[in-house]
C-alpha cells in the first residue's frame, strides 16, 4: 500500500522521516514521481490538480495536510464516497489559541495605536484601555479551535460569545446560532474572532451589511479563509473608521498581490497564513493510525462530512 504525498510548504523530509520512523518500510511517494497508479491507496496533501485523483482506482483515503478541507472540494470531479479525514491536532489547536489571544490583546491594548505613536515620535501620549470585562469578544465558530480559543482567553475576564450553524453548549460562553444569532453575535461584539470552516455558506458571510452592525471602533481577526470577508467592504469600513483595525492571516488570493491595500494598510496586521501551521511531528501519528485503519478496513478518524463541507 503506497501513500501519496503533494504539498507545496516545502518540508517533504520532514514527513518523509516522521512518517517512516512510525511505519518502516512505508511506500512513500512523492507527487508528481506516482510510479504505478494502481499502488497508491492513501493520499496525503494539500490541492492535488483537480481530476487527478481518479486516477488511483484504489484508493482508500485521502487526508488534507491541515485543519481544513475547502481546497478538497474545489476539485469538481472528486471521486464519488471517498472516505475523506482532516488534520486535529492540539498542538496546532494551541497554536491557533496563541495566534488569536495574541492579536485579541493587540487590540484590547491599543497596540496599533501605540505603534503608530513610536512611528511618529510621540511620547507620553496615552490611550487608556478598557476594563477586560466590558470588552466583548466574538468568536465565529464553535468547533475545536473556536471552544479551545475561548477557553483560552476566558481567564482574561474577556465576556466570550460564539456562533455556529446549530446551537451548542460551550462553558463559559454565550451561545448564537442561525442566521439571526449571526447578526445578534456581531451586534454584541468589540473583537471579532474568525474560525470557521470555508463552505459556500461561509463565503463573503462578512459583507458591507453584517460589518455595520458591528459596532464603531471594533476590531477583526480572520484567521479561517480569506474569502470569508468581502475584502472590498472590510477596507471600506476601515477607511471610514467604522471597523478600527483588522489583523489578517488569510486572504482571497494567497499572496494578496502586490498593489492590495493590505500591504500598507495602517490598521492592518498581515501575517503570510501562519496561524496554525501543520507540525509534522505531531500530525505524523494520526495520519499513520488513519492509514493503518484504511489499510485494514476499520472506521477513519476526523472524517469529514461532504454535505456540509467539513
């Protein structure tokens, strides 16, 4: 049973040793270098080149190289029913809690401000904060990243709200959902945190209509998929100072190109998708135990749903 590896990061011996320390012997191959189609029966990866996957008429899995799968489902011609498995791993989760805790306290501490004042040479100038108690946070998803988040910055004193598509319970953690929850959740929020999966309802879910309903001077930090926010509306609100800053690792179009306004943008933080980079030494593990359950018929784990799209 050979496996078949297409990424784009550039750490191919990386997964190549962590994967063979834990399965010797293993058929590791490396895309575009397949040899004999029929032999590949577990692909692991990030945007194999659409259609090309029905070229292995005998393959049992296919395991995106990170937490999300959007970029499977953008092939049009997926094979029918094959089994498809994410990435969950706490050492990734953690990360992300990092990433957001760091640039929700960015904003909560007025650090772009401050930043601003050291460009221009101004000293003793202050610009007071607002008791963690009244600033409100929102966090778009309730899956694994968003419930560790929250719980990570709960101890802060920060009033946690969240959203998901079905109403959940999350300790600590006022709870909206639906369509109308959505516009009640931004109503509500100072920091909005972003972490939901990329399906076709998330897409543009962001626009000119919901980022007004937020309220003047809040703050944004995106870091699920670029094409969730209509980036066209986000500078808008952030020209007219409606939306106060916006910390960004995710774009549309990865890199953003050379002219968009993020580069330069005063009240943005552009990070180049760095979040929550996948650590092959911690994934390698689950990948081998899904690839040992393919091998052997038995239930996948992080399977992930295609009518819903994650």
């Amino acid at each position: 049973m050979a496996m078949l590896f297409k990424s784009g990061a550039g750490r191919t011996e990386w997964w190549r040793n962590e994967l063979t320390r834990l399965e010797p012997g293993l058929d590791f191959r490396v895309w575009p270098e397949i040899g004999d189609p029929t032999e590949i029966e577990f692909a692991l990866g990030w945007e194999f080149p659409p259609g090309s996957l029905h070229r292995f008429s005998n393959l049992k899995c296919l395991c995106s190289i990170g937490a999300g799968v959007d970029h499977v489902f953008r092939d049009p011609n997926l094979p029918p029913n094959l089994p498809i498995v994410r990435i969950v791993d706490p050492w990734m989760t953690n990360a992300m809690s990092e990433f957001v805790a760091l640039n929700v306290l960015r904003f909560h501490r007025y650090d772009p401000e401050y930043r601003r004042l050291q460009t221009d040479g101004i000293w003793g100038e202050e610009v007071p904060s607002p008791d963690s108690t009244t600033r409100r946070v929102g966090i778009m998803g309730l899956g694994v990243l968003g419930q560790d988040a929250a719980a990570k910055l709960i101890p802060f004193g920060f009033p946690i709200a969240g959203w998901s598509r079905r109403p959940k319970t999350v300790p600590g953690v006022e709870s909206f959902s639906g369509a109308a929850g959505l516009d009640a959740l931004l109503a509500r929020t100072d920091i909005l945190v972003m972490l939901l999966p990329l399906t076709p309802e998330t897409t543009g879910l962001l626009d000119r209509r919901r980022l007004a309903l937020m309220p003047k001077g809040a703050a944004i930090v995106n870091a699920a998929r670029g094409a969730m926010i209509v980036e066209a509306d986000l500078l808008a609100a952030l020209e007219s100072g409606h939306i106060a800053g916006a910390a960004l690792d995710v774009f549309a179009q990865e890199p953003p190109p050379k002219d968009h306004a993020f580069w330069r943008h005063p009240k943005v933080v552009l990070t180049p998708h760095i979040a929550a980079i996948t650590n092959p030494s911690t994934a390698s593990p689950q990948i081998i135990d899904n690839y040992r359950r393919a091998r052997a018929g038995q239930p996948l784990l992080n399977r992930v749903d295609p009518s819903v799209g994650y």
